[in-house]
C-alpha cells in the first residue's frame, strides 16, 4: 500500500471517529472501537515510514 493511500485511509478513518463520538459520545463503545481501529492505522503507518526517515537522516 502506497503512503498516500494510507494516508487517505487514516483520514477516513479519523472522519468516521469524528462522526461517531458525535453521535454516540467519547467514552461508547463503538467509539472506542474506531479509536483502537484509527490506532492501528497510525501505528502501521509509523511503522512503515520509520525505516526510511531513519535512512534520509543517516
């Protein structure tokens, strides 16, 4: 997967965090759940990224 299609996909993901916690509240369930899920997006996409910056600075 491309970055930017990561990238579109965590924004997806947060715009749907956004609209949830609106309608549900911060502390429901299923917010809790897009968190966790927008979690693992970021934490992917850090993942991924990490070893070329570490090479950009090097």
């Amino acid at each position: 997967m491309s970055k930017q299609e990561m990238l579109q996909m965590i924004e997806k993901k947060r715009a749907e965090l956004i609209d949830i916690v609106l309608q549900n509240g911060l502390n429901s369930n299923i917010s809790i759940k897009y968190s966790q899920e927008l979690d693992v997006l970021l934490t992917q996409y850090i993942k991924e990224d990490l070893p070329h910056k570490k090479q950009v600075c090097s």
